[in-house]
C-alpha cells in the first residue's frame, strides 16, 4: 500500500491507493470530490517541456473520442501545480495476461467473449481514425465476471492525420505482439492492431506470449519477421480460425476488427479475405529454442557479455539493417531516466483491481549513455516491479540465467509473486559503479506475506540493457 497524499490533487480528487506503475506514470485509484465517485488518476507526468504537453493532450483527446463500453472512459485531464493527472473511469477487474498466466490458459468460451469485446473496441477506435499500436492482454482489463472487457492505454494511440511518434524511428509497442510490418521499420496500421489482437488470443489460450522473445530482442524481432506465426490445435475451433485471420504476415489479408466481430457473432468466414492455409501438423507450436542471453558479469565489473551467434540473425540484411535501427531508438528511449517508458517490456499495467494501464511514452536521445546510470538503474527496477505483479513470465526473463537458476526456476518465482498484487517501492539508491540497487518495497498482498521489505539487488549492464543478477548480501 502506498501513503496517500493528503492534499486533493486539482482541487477535488483524493488519492486513496496507488494501483499501478509504470514508465509513465503511475495510476491511482481516487474518489471525486465533487461528483462523489470512485475514479482512476494516472500521473502523466511534469507539464513543463513542449513534448510532455502534447503528449498528455493527445492522449486525453484520442482516448475522450471513444465512448463504449469495451473502451475505459476518460473524464478529463487534470493540471495540479506541475503534474498532469488523466481522469479515467475507475474499472474493477484484473489484466487479461494476469489471468492467463495465472491458470495457464483459460477455457475457450471466456477467451471468445474477451476477444470479441477487444475486437469491438478496436472496431470503433479504427472508424474513428485511431490506431492503438500497443494492443495486448495486459491492456485488457476483464472484470470480475471473466468476460466483461475493457481496451486502455492509448498512451501511445495516434490519429490517422498524425505521425509524430513515427518520424523519429521510434519502436512502439511491445514487441512479443507487434506486427512483422512494424518490426521491419514500418508504419503502424489498423491491420497491425489486429496482428496483435491474434497475439493476445494466443496468449490467453496458452498462457504464454506468442513469441518468446528472450534477452535478445533484436533476434525476436528477426523472428517475428522471418518465422511462421504460432497456430493452435485442430480442437481451437473458431478461435483457431481468427488466430489464422489475424496473425497473417500480410497486412493485406489479415480481418479487420468489423470482420472478427462479425465472425465470432455468426461463425461464417469473410470469403474476401481467405484463410491462410493451417499447419500440416496442427498442434500448440513448443516454446521456442532459448534466444542468446546475457552471462553474470563479475561482482567488481559488470563486463558486456560476449556475443553469440545466432542462425535467425543471418537473413535479409537489408531488413536486419531496419531491425537494428529500429532497436537502436528502442534502446534509447529505454535507458533514458526513471520517468521514461520502456516499449519493449510488458507494460505496469493495473494489477488486481485496476482501471488503465500506464502509457508508453516514445523519448529518444541523440545518444545511447556509454554505460550504467543511476537514473537508468532506478527505471529498470520501477519496470520490474511493475512487470511481476501483471506478466511474471515476462519479469523472469528480466533476470539472467543464473539468478533464474537460483530462485529455484520459473514454478517456484511465480508461486511466490503469483498472490501479490502490486509492489511499490521508495528510497531507492542505485549505485552504478557497483551495479547495485537498494530500495525499500512495500507489497499489496495476503496477510500471510511481509508488507515490506528492504531489497538490495545486484545488476548486470549490456547497450542500455539491464538484468538482475543476484542478491548481494
């Protein structure tokens, strides 16, 4: 649980608890003074700065064009002293990728309902000229009934008539679900939103992304590009079939979101779009080989680990050249301070009750820091503990193979951060020449597990990449 401010923030909202955090912001369950109603308060932020103001503007503006019950509202955009607060509706509920990592898959006839309400969002964001660009199951809030499904974050949405987040080459989204079209350097689109509507289907059938991307992401983006798309089995049905419609390498040939909708209503195919042919051998596709990882650094050194050579990263090198370009800007915005967004990692989205995850702001520098910083320390672990309680899968492979090993795999990680909700975490003090972190974390969770505690973690540094290597004593 984190102290809540005693002041109103804009002069009628009381903070009640924080729900959420992320590179942007965090969110913030809060109850309207004035209204008399429970809302969500996501902190977009300082004003100061031309690009943090339009950014928050734009968000309020793409996200108050939707109104539908499959699209969290946004209420208004809040200005306290030097801090932007985006009013959304507060929503009960939990993220779709907690729910599908937690059970390992849910039946088919809940991921049905969950797919044809995010379909319907996308639907209506795409007619109003709104491409999302981050869709995945940690932006899907599901409520408490297990179907009822909500689409949030248009933190880094763009309106058909503006491609200021595209000119700078910037990677947006997250990548085990972005489009192969996107992943080579391409522009996003409404087919790209569907890519990654496939993406959190598989997801939520399986329990797992539909690409494991690793440590190496420029080899997973290879993948994405180069690879087949995953399939399900032959007893997936008509969720197999939209699996098939979506995940399609061809922009081109994939539905759109009017066509899932249509489909999942009525069961018939959209003979203008044929289907791409199934497998020859129509089962779950295994978890992938393990891509190259980073190795534990020496306790007074933290050494670049030593490049590996990987058979997926010898194709196209025209594409792999766009690939490199693409991460390069990636990499920047994801080594940048604690209050800047991490696009390849899954988002904080609002674990256990929450309303909206936080957005993903798109920062890129002139140049990637030569090495460790305190700032760029601090942010990784703001995105861990925010990444455990909503993906652990995705905050396990945020640890090297060693320290992996160590905390006895990945069944014993998650039993552990599985009954926790949220993690919040103060008085942090990173230390880059000894490639330490220390800070006190406050959990929301049972009564049988510490509501607190003080965490020194050892770090590993590679190109603006951090892992966590250990607990020192």
């Amino acid at each position: 649980m984190v102290t809540v401010e005693s002041e109103l923030v804009a002069g009628r909202y009381q903070l009640i608890r924080e729900v959420g955090r992320g590179g942007m912001g965090a969110v913030w369950l809060a109850h309207d003074e004035l209204l008399g109603r429970d809302v969500a308060l996501k902190r977009l932020g300082q004003v100061h700065g031309q690009q943090n103001q339009v950014r928050a503007h734009r968000e309020a503006q793409l996200a108050a064009r939707l109104s539908h019950p499959n699209v969290v509202t946004v209420f208004d955009l809040a200005e306290d002293h030097e801090t932007r607060w985006l009013v959304m509706e507060y929503v009960e509920g939990t993220t779709l990728s907690r729910l599908a990592v937690e059970s390992g898959g849910l039946p088919h006839e809940q991921v049905t309902e969950i797919i044809r309400q995010a379909a319907e969002a996308l639907r209506v964001a795409h007619e109003a000229g709104i491409v999302h660009r981050d869709v995945k199951p940690s932006n899907l809030i599901v409520g408490p009934d297990g179907t009822s499904t909500k689409l949030t974050d248009f933190g880094i949405a763009r309106g058909a008539a503006d491609d200021t987040l595209t000119a700078t080459g910037m990677l947006t989204g997250s990548p085990a679900y972005i489009a192969p079209e996107v992943a080579s350097g391409g522009m996003a689109t409404p087919a790209s939103d569907v890519w990654s509507l496939g993406g959190s289907l598989f997801q939520a059938l399986t329990g797992r992304p539909p690409y494991d991307l690793g440590d190496n992401i420029l080899a997973g983006l290879v993948r994405i590009v180069h690879e087949e798309p995953p399939r399900l089995a032959d007893g997936s049905g008509a969720l197999g079939t939209v699996l098939a419609a979506t995940m399609v390498k061809e922009p081109e040939r994939r539905w759109t979101a009017a066509q899932i909708c249509a489909f999942l209503d009525t069961g018939e195919t959209d003979e203008t779009r044929p289907l791409p042919p199934l497998p020859a051998a129509p089962l779950i596709a295994p978890p992938p080989p393990p891509l190259p990882a980073y190795q534990s650094a020496p306790a007074a050194s933290p050494a670049r680990a030593p490049a590996r050579r990987h058979p997926l990263l010898w194709p196209a090198a025209a594409a792999l050249a766009v690939l490199t370009l693409v991460l390069g800007a990636w990499l920047l915005g994801r080594s940048g301070s604690g209050s800047s967004g991490d696009q390849a990692r899954p988002p904080a989205s609002s674990p256990g009750t929450t309303s909206a995850t936080t957005g993903r702001p798109s920062s890129a520098s002139s140049a990637a820091p030569s090495g460790p910083t305190a700032d760029g320390m601090t942010g990784f672990i703001n995105d861990y503990l925010g990444t455990v309680t909503t993906d652990p899968r995705a905050a396990f492979a945020m640890l090297t193979p060693a320290f992996q090993e160590a905390s006895g795999g990945y069944s014993t990680y998650h039993s552990w951060w599985a009954p926790i909700h949220g993690a919040s975490l103060s008085d942090v003090r990173a230390d880059p020449g000894a490639m330490t972190v220390s800070y006190h974390v406050v959990y929301d969770g049972p009564h049988s597990r510490p509501s607190s505690d003080d965490v020194k973690l050892k770090l590993v540094y590679d190109s603006g990449h951090y892992l966590i290597d250990g607990e020192p004593k």
